[in-house]
C-alpha cells in the first residue's frame, strides 16, 4: 500500500466524519446516514491500514474517528434497574448453566478429596497427632469447644459481613487467577478442602460428626457451591488459554473473562446469603433438623434458579457474556 496515495484518497471522508462528530446541532436525517456510512468506510479503512502499512500517526487519527462515531452512532448507553434485573434473570444463571460440565465434576471431585481426607485423619490417630497436641484436639471438638463456638463468637451482623469478605475473596481469586492455566485455582480448591476433610476427621474420631454436619451445612451447601463454582468456571479460564477452540485466544479469553467477571459479581450476591445463613441460621436455636432444612432448601432454590432460568436462557441464545452492544467493536478483516 502506497500510504500518500492512500491518505490522499480518503483524507476528505475522514475530515468530512470529523466535521460531522463536531456539529454542535443536531443532525439532520441526511447527515446521519453520511455519518453511518463514514463511520464504516474508516472502520475499514483503519483495517487495511493496521494490516497493511501501519503508521502510528494516521492509526492514532483514525483509531479516535472509529471510536468517537461509534459512540456516536451507538449512543451513550446508561446502566438501569431493568439491566440488574436482566442480569440475575439470564446473563448470570446462563453463565453458570452453560459452564455447569465445569463445575459440577469439580464440586464431586472435591467433595470425594475432603470425605477421603477426612477419613484418612479419622482412622490415623498418627495424623491426628501431627495435627496437634491431644489437649488442643479436644477443645476444638469437645461439646462447647471451637468448633460450636465458632459460629456465635462474635455478633451475627458483623460475622456474617466478615465470612462474605472472606468467602468472596476465595472466589474473586479463583475467577481472576484461572488464566494462569488453573493452577492457582487448584491450590485454593485444595486448601478449602484441606480445612473441611480436617473438620469431618476431627470431630468423627470424637464420634460427633453428626454436630459438625449440623453446623456445616446449614450454610456450606450454598457457600461450597458457590466456590466450586468459581473454581469450575477459573478452570474453564486456564483451559481457555490452552484450547481457544475456534475462536483467536484473544477473542476467547476477552469473553470468558467477561463472563466469569460477571459470575464473580453473581456469586457476590450468593455469598450474601450463605453469609447470612452462617451469621444468622447456624448459630441460632433451631433444632438441627430446622437448620439443616433451610439450608437444603435455600440450596436447593438456588440449583431451581441456574437450571430453569439459565437453562432458558442458553436455550434462547443467552451465553452469559455482555450484550453485544457493549462489547468492543469488531474491526473487519482485511483480504
């Protein structure tokens, strides 16, 4: 490409775009439509120019042109109650339904990596040993000790504000760091596994797990789906990385990674509850059965939610990325 020949040519349209962007009045029909097709012929003419003969002058100019008309032409978009409510109804749960043959096999996966580790430590007095001092083990499972006392040591407002802190930092790193192949994400699955299979074997060689489950999962139902969650989806991230698929690996990593910044502001609200359910439900004088029971059904609610809204949202389309008129736009492809 003779780059003089080729800013020669198409000087005029790209001035004659400007001119328009900078009209203080409204535009009239006619000139709209110039603007639309302005718009497009320096989109391309931008492609050609990145493919071709890049210069970082002209690029520059062109580059702000295509944004400023594509603001233009789009319109200035402002987010609305309506865009919430479209989120938690279809972007949301047709993220986590379309990502479940992720997560699902993580959280059966790492259910079966605690209940082992739970077992081995039950059935080695060895390990319980290199846990810590008999004395120690005792006050952590003894009826009162911390265990029991975990969950109503503080108020249940500020408890439940600090176990979502927490829970959400889990999750945020598991959903950010998935691009890292995964790796990170394995490790935090792990040591979330690791303090569970330590729980179930402790107070089982005290011969009180049927306690510790009635303390578990009231709240962990909801709180442990929404880590494997995360961690499926992180893994879907580091896979993306190795397997783009057909899509660029630019192209597939910018929507999973969209995707999964929108499942981590989802789980936020998820967290919300199971924190509520661990401030509030757990600690509370409710027979174990009572407790239970709510946490099942919240559980359960919650499973209702990502297989019938998400499943028909992924069925109409839905993939849980942004809406298209928000994503960046596209430049076409030089031949």
């Amino acid at each position: 490409m003779d780059l003089d020949v080729f800013t020669t040519a198409h000087r005029a349209e790209w001035d004659r775009l400007e001119a328009l962007l900078h009209r203080k009045r409204r535009l009239t029909g006619a000139e709209a439509d110039e603007l639309v097709v302005l718009y497009q012929r320096t989109t391309t003419h931008l492609s050609l120019l990145l493919s071709s003969a890049p210069d970082p002058a002209l690029t520059s100019r062109l580059t702000s042109l295509v944004a400023r008309a594509r603001s233009t032409v789009t319109g200035a978009r402002k987010a609305s109650w309506r865009d919430a409510a479209r989120f938690f109804t279809t972007a949301f749960p047709a993220a986590v339904y379309r990502l479940r043959h992720w997560w699902i096999p993580t959280a059966i996966l790492s259910t079966v990596v605690a209940a082992l580790i739970g077992w081995w430590i039950a059935a080695h007095p060895e390990v319980q040993a290199a846990i810590g001092a008999p004395e120690e083990l005792r006050a952590m499972t003894r009826p009162g000790g911390q265990y029991e006392t975990y969950y109503s040591s503080h108020p249940a407002a500020s408890f439940a504000a600090q176990v979502w802190t927490n829970n959400a930092q889990a999750v945020a790193l598991c959903l950010v760091l998935g691009a890292f192949l995964g790796l990170p994400v394995l490790w935090i699955l792990l040591q979330n596994m690791l303090n569970l299979g330590i729980g179930i074997g402790l107070m089982s060689s005290a011969g009180r797990l049927d306690t510790f489950l009635g303390l578990i999962l009231p709240h962990g139902l909801l709180e442990l789906t929404a880590v494997f969650i995360a961690a499926g989806i992180g893994l879907r991230l580091g896979w993306t990385v190795i397997d783009p698929g057909p899509r660029t690996r630019r192209t597939a990593l910018a929507e999973e990674g969209r995707t999964a910044l929108g499942v981590a502001i989802g789980l936020a609200a998820v967290l919300f509850i199971s924190g509520a359910l661990e401030g509030f439900i757990t600690p509370s004088g409710l027979p174990t059965w009572a407790r239970i029971g709510i946490g099942t059904a919240v559980e359960l609610a919650f499973l209702l939610y990502v297989y019938v809204l998400g499943g028909r949202a992924v069925r109409a389309g839905a993939t849980g990325d942004v809406d298209a008129t928000d994503r960046d736009a596209t430049l076409p492809t030089a031949a």
